[in-house]
C-alpha cells in the first residue's frame, strides 16, 4: 500500500512556491511595467529610485511573505522548523565576523570594477543623501531577510527533511546559483561557492541568521563602495 509521508507532501509545497517566489521576484525586478502608473508622475531620476525599492517590497512579498502563508495555511509546521529561531546567537556572531574579515577586503578589490559600477549601486541617482541612503539600507535589509528565510529556511530545511543534508545542500546551491543568471555570469558563479557556505553554516548554527547577516554585509558593502568610487554619484549631507 503506497504511504504518502508529511515529508513528501511538504516538499512538493515548498518546491512549488520557491519556484512561483523566484519568478516573480525575477519579473518584478526586470521590469518597470508593474509600477508605471505609480511612477509616472514623477522626474526620471525620482522614478528610478522608487521602483528600485518597489521592486524589492515586491521581492519581500513573493519571497518572504507568501511562504509564510504556506507555513501557516497549508503545512503542520511552525518558523522554529525552518531556522527562524534564538539560537547559538555567539556562534552566529563569531561567524559573521570571520566572514566580514574575508569578504569585505574582496568587496573593496573588486568594488570600484567596471562591471560592477555599471549594475551598483542599484539607485542611479546622481545625487544621493540621508534619504535614499537609509531608504535603500531599509528595503536591502527587509529584501535580504526575506530572500534567505526563502533560501537558507524555507528552502533548505524542507530539503533536509525530505532527501537529508548534503542533498539538501546541493539543491540549494544549484536553486541559488540558477535564481542568479539573470545578474551575469560573474554572481552566478560566485553564487556556488557562496551557496555552498551559506548553506553549510545554517546548519551549523541551526537558524538562518548568519545568511542573513552575511548577505547583508555584502549587499551594504558593495552598494557603498560601489557608490563611494562611482564618479557621477554624490553624496549629499542633507535629507
């Protein structure tokens, strides 16, 4: 008699909107159509800001808020299954710090290159301040919590469950390394070795706030080294 496992079941829900989450998160942040009628009224520049940080509130829904729906609709579990969670706290600290040692000095190297000034920092504004600075640190922030609790949680956990750990391991990477072609070929392929880890050190600390907090030093540091060496952008000190 074929027995069908929770394991089984949530899998295929997990899979199937990671899948949805990625395409519309991808969508979304290819396109301006969604938002031209929210973003009309306003100068070019003014436009371009805002749909950077639609894009990213859209990334938040589709990546973070929908499988929160599904956790809570349609599966027996609860966030302390999938690592939203108090836990080794110290550990996730220490972490973090090595991985700020080794990464911020790349991100320096490689910040002020052609091909990333050409795509960071996202907001094209040729005149920054307070305001875009702290609205742009606000949506990464909110973004990235989002998109590693769909990763390095929803994800990953449910694949541990289902098929065991370096399995598990190895679907995220590849899922992660696929999600970025969209970028170019350089964050795609620095998306295996950095998958890889942040896989590995979410199981390790048992939560997916070392994910988090990495990805966000990546994200701040390069928009700010990106915007610090971009010769068209300013920053003003005024809101």
């Amino acid at each position: 008699m074929l027995q069908i496992h929770f394991h089984d079941i949530e899998i295929v829900w997990v899979l199937l909107f990671v899948l949805i989450g990625l395409l519309f998160n991808s969508y979304f942040s290819t396109t301006s159509k969604p938002f031209s009628r929210l973003l009309d009224k306003y100068p070019k520049e003014l436009a371009v800001e805002r749909r950077i940080y639609l894009q990213r509130i859209a990334g938040m829904f589709f990546l973070g808020f929908v499988p929160l729906i599904v956790i809570h609709l349609l599966l027996p579990t609860t966030l302390r299954d999938y690592g939203v969670l108090l836990l080794e706290t110290s550990a996730t600290l220490m972490w973090g710090l090595i991985f700020a040692l080794v990464v911020i000095p790349l991100i320096l190297f490689n910040g002020k290159s052609r091909s990333n000034l050409a795509v960071y920092p996202q907001i094209r504004s040729k005149n920054w301040n307070f305001r875009i600075l702290f609205l742009s640190c606000l949506t990464w922030i909110g973004y990235l919590l989002c998109y590693e609790f769909l990763f390095r949680g929803f994800l990953l956990f449910a694949c541990q469950r289902a098929f065991g750990t370096v399995p598990a391991v190895v679907i995220n990477v590849l899922i992660y390394a696929i999600a970025h072609i969209p970028k170019g070929k350089f964050e795609t392929i620095g998306a295996i070795p950095l998958g890889l880890v942040l896989s590995i050190l979410t199981f390790t600390t048992g939560t997916i706030w070392f994910a988090f907090l990495a990805h966000v030093i990546i994200a701040l540091t390069n928009e700010w080294i990106a915007l610090y060496h971009n010769k068209e952008m300013y920053l003003k000190f005024k809101f």
